[in-house]
C-alpha cells in the first residue's frame, strides 16, 4: 500500500465566453488526489492522508475516494470549505492555475491530525505540491516524512504552484525538508525552472537533489520525455507522439506510474530503488511515459487503467 499525503480540491475549468459569462465545469482534482486515484487504476492499493471539507464539494471528493476504491481510514473531515482551483487552458493545451484556498480544509491538517504509527502493510509515502508548503499542513506533512524516512519510501514532487505558495523564499525552506527525506524526487523541468529562476539546469537540479540524500530523481520534460538520474547515471526515455487534449493531471500520472511499476517489480523500497540499473530505469520511464501519454489525450486528470497503459505498452515495447 502506498499512502499519498496532500490536498484534495475541486477543478474550476473555466472557458473563454462572451457577453460577461464564463462557461465552466467542476472536477474533482488535487495532485495529490489524482495520485492516489491513479495508483488504485494501476491495481496498486493507495490510502489518502488529506483534509477535506464536510461540505458538497469535499463530500464529491471522499465519495470519489471511495469509489475509484482508495482507502479513506485517514481522511481528516472538517467544517472548513473546499479549495477551488480556477483552471485556464491555454491554445497549446498547458494549464493555468489560481488557487482560492485560504484558511480551508485541504491546509487545515496539523500534526495532532498525523496518525501515530502506520501499519507494516505500507510500503511508500508520497508528498507534493502546495500543502508541503503551506501552514499547518506543511511542517506536518515534513515530520511525517523525517519520522518515516529509510523505513519506507519517500516520494516527492514539488509540482510547483506559485500562485498558490505565494512567497517562493518560504517555499525553499519549506521545500528543503522533504527533499533530505526523499528516496525519490519526481519534478518537471518547469518545476525547476521556477524553483531556480531558470538559473539551474536539469541536470545541476539532480544533482543537488542526489546530494541532499535521494535515491532517484526523475526529471519530466513533456514531450520530450524523461530523464532519470541516479547511482546508476542518467537514463532517458522519449515521450510518446499522441494528440493532445490537454496536460491537466500528466505529471500526476507519470508519478502514480513510477510508482506502480516499481511495486509491481518488487522495487518499491529505498534499498531496491538505489540499487537499479539502467535498464530497470529505462523500464520504469517508459511505463510511467506511456501512462501520461494516455492522460493527456483526454479532457481533464482522467488518469489510465493497468489494462491501459499494457495496451499502449505492448504498441511501444514495453509490456
């Protein structure tokens, strides 16, 4: 079992419109959400560890949970309302993001609301986005990584949102803490753009990121692919030609793919992840692209089944 650590939010799609109005649709989304949905698609069993609200949306949210059969034992209810994430979408399909989320549920988490000690039963923590940065949730959410590092796997993706964060200096810090947890460190080449201003390249970025202690890092570059970089050096797989719908819930796929693939080879723990070869990282980035590529020829996070990303796989080469 994998336990994702993050928000859960509703998805404002808002279209241009005309006389004053804007049309819009409601979806339920959250990096993190979208994480724990896509790993119970890819058959592995995912627990959510979140604040989410008692009102309708946040009761869209659990019932969602529960429905795509994600374990809710560690939701945290609470009277405080939804985020909502107004959503633009570009001519090129890359979405825009505002976030309209203070003081609510998905923040709300303190370390009283951290579950004192997790069954042997899970194997990883994943973490990401707004809610590492943000109090209260986010020094909770650190802890809970500094407590259950070299025990368990330790996934990271900072899948920055800076209008969200607001002041990227604290996000830095923030930041910082779970990336000296991490085993693994998944990030975007524009997450590392943002983060450094564009004065650090992909490369360099891995390798401060190895030197703070992870295991594996995986550097998405739409696309064009991805590169992984570790012990074994740096191993790269492209991406896959497909018809773009939109890139909403891409980056979240590629995660809960890596993820999946590595506990569906037996490798989802910090001694088998340093361990890997170049060809066991070539594998995992080919499983995890072929999963995005699925994802972003849909509207929305509409993330792949197993029976999905085997189809795609078997086209491409891997089964």
């Amino acid at each position: 079992m994998i336990l994702v650590c993050g928000e859960a939010l509703v998805d404002l799609f808002a279209e241009a419109g005309q006389g004053g109005e804007m049309p819009a649709r409601i979806v339920a989304g959250g990096s993190p959400f979208n994480v724990a949905i896509g790993l119970s698609r890819l058959g592995i069993e995912a627990a959510f560890l979140g604040g989410i609200s008692r009102d309708g949306f946040g009761t869209l949210l659990a019932d969602l949970l529960a429905r795509e059969g994600v374990d809710d034992r560690y939701l945290v209810r609470t009277d405080r309302f939804t985020t909502i994430s107004v959503v633009t979408t570009g001519r090129d399909g890359h979405p825009g993001y505002a976030f309209h989320g203070e003081g609510a549920a998905d923040r709300s988490l303190t370390a009283a609301d951290l579950p004192a000690v997790l069954p042997d039963a899970i194997q990883a923590l994943t973490f990401g986005s707004y809610t590492m940065a943000v109090e209260p949730v986010g020094p909770a959410f650190a802890a809970l990584a500094e407590r259950e590092r070299g025990r368990r796997v330790i996934s990271v993706d900072p899948n920055l949102r800076p209008t969200a964060i607001g002041d990227m200096s604290g996000w830095h810090r923030a930041a910082e803490r779970f990336y000296r947890a991490a085993t693994i460190i998944k990030a975007s080449d524009e997450d590392i753009r943002i983060a450094w201003e564009g004065q650090v390249t992909v490369a360099e970025a891995a390798s401060h990121w190895l030197g703070l202690g992870a295991r594996l890092v995986v550097v998405t570059q739409g696309e064009q692919g991805a590169t992984a970089f570790s012990a074994a050096g740096p191993v790269s797989a492209p991406g896959h030609r497909v018809a773009v719908q939109d890139t909403v819930g891409a980056g979240d796929t590629f995660h809960a793919a890596l993820l999946a693939r590595l506990a569906h080879t037996g490798r989802l723990s910090p001694e088998a992840i340093a361990a890997l070869d170049r060809e066991a990282l070539a594998d995992l980035l080919a499983y995890a692209a072929a999963a995005a590529a699925i994802t972003v020829t849909r509207r929305g996070a509409d993330l792949p089944t197993a029976a999905e990303v085997e189809a795609i796989g078997r086209r491409s080469g891997v089964a």
